[in-house]
C-alpha cells in the first residue's frame, strides 16, 4: 500500500522558514516525479514544484520560485521542501504527492500557518 | 489558466451532472479531474482527458481535448457530492481549476 507521510507543518511568523518532509512507502520512491501541492483554507488546489527522480529537474510554480526549494534523498524515500521568507499568502495545507503529471497518490497534507 | 463552470452546481440524488472546463490555450488530452471531499485529500478520477483510474466506477467519465473538457457523473448518489477539480499537465507549471462544488439540490 503507497503511503506518503507529511511532517514539518505549523505555526511560522512572516518572513521566517520553515522545512517539510514527506516519507514514503509502499513503491519503489527512487523511481517517480514527486510533486507538493498545497491548498489555503476553504481555497482551491495549488500546484507547487516537482522534480524528478534523480532531481536533475525541477519546477516551481511563480509565486514561490526564489523562496522554496524542493529535494529529495532516495536512500531515505523522503521527500522536502524548504519554505524561506514565509508570508501569509503561503498559508496552506501542504500535500506531498506522487507522479510527475496527474497523481493518484497524496498525503493526508500538513498545515503551514503564516501569521504574527 | 483552467476554468471550470460552474463554481457550483446543485443537482437531484439520482440525476446526472455535467461539469466543464475550459484550458486558455490546449491541454491535448493532458488532462485530469480529482474528487475532494471536506477534510479530504484529493482523488484521481481520470487521467488522459478520459480514462478512469483505478477503481474508478463507470458512473464517471470524461471528454473533449484541446481546450473544452467535461467530467460526467451518472446516477448521483449522496458520496458523489463534492468538490470537483480538474488539473492540466501539458505545461509546466501545472495548474487546477478553481473547482466545481456539486451539491444536493
């Protein structure tokens, strides 16, 4: 059974950082795109960055290019993203997701909450 | 940009929905549509603009390609009503629409 387990979530003032991770089970992880997506409260779905198995390639969506950083470690199956200069439209519960185009795989998510 | 029509649509327990969505430039068939639930992640429910994921009922199903697409769901049942979303992945960055509220009518 595909299991992705998110950890990392929580309470960040703006401007800070905060770092995610996403374990993985249940499938070969070296092996597939991973992706986050994440989704403010009571807000749509918002695709984030993904990269690719071996991280030679990666994307961001525009509004956090310079301030997330997405990687990857294959020896442990996990999965990060380092959130820097947080704000509060980065409110979110954060999904770590598997696959590089559509995914039937996703986290149960973590919440990130900007504010003072 | 995806936009989906319409932001809700209110149907009866037992009739059929049909949900659109529109890509601002073509898609092809890159296209999928998910089903959340309050307090859920998201589910797959097609992939390819029309081919249904695993374990997928047959009630759903997709169509179109290029820039116009619709999700159909027959039969509505009361775990049909949801939020639905749909999510091109011809470009990078991928994008979802805004999504569609289906609700009891």
């Amino acid at each position: 059974e595909v299991q992705l387990v998110e950890s990392g979530g929580g309470l960040v003032q703006p401007g800070g950082s905060l770092r995610l991770s996403c374990t993985a089970s249940g499938f070969t992880f070296s092996s597939y795109w991973m992706t986050w997506v994440r989704q403010a409260p009571g807000k749509g779905l918002e695709w984030v960055a993904n990269m690719e198995q071996d991280g030679s390639e990666k994307y961001y969506v525009d509004s956090v290019k310079g301030r997330f950083t997405i990687s990857r470690d294959n020896a442990k199956d996990s999965l990060y993203l380092q959130m820097n200069s947080l704000r509060a439209e980065d409110t979110a519960v954060y999904y770590c997701v598997c696959g590089a185009n559509y995914y039937p795989y996703w986290g149960q998510g973590t919440l990130v909450t900007v504010s003072s | 940009v995806m936009t989906q029509s319409p932001a809700t649509l209110s149907v009866s327990p037992g009739e059929r929905a049909t949900l659109s969505c529109r890509a601002s430039q073509t898609v092809s068939s890159n296209l999928a549509w998910y089903q959340q639930k309050p307090g859920q992640a998201p589910r797959l429910l097609i992939f390819g603009a029309s081919t249904r994921a695993t374990g997928i009922p047959a009630k759903f199903s997709g169509s179109g390609s290029g820039t116009e697409f619709t999700l159909t769901i027959s039969s509505l049942q009361s775990e049909d009503f949801a939020v639905y979303y749909c999510q091109q992945y011809n470009t990078w960055p991928r994008t979802f629409g805004q999504g569609t509220k289906l609700e009891i009518k």
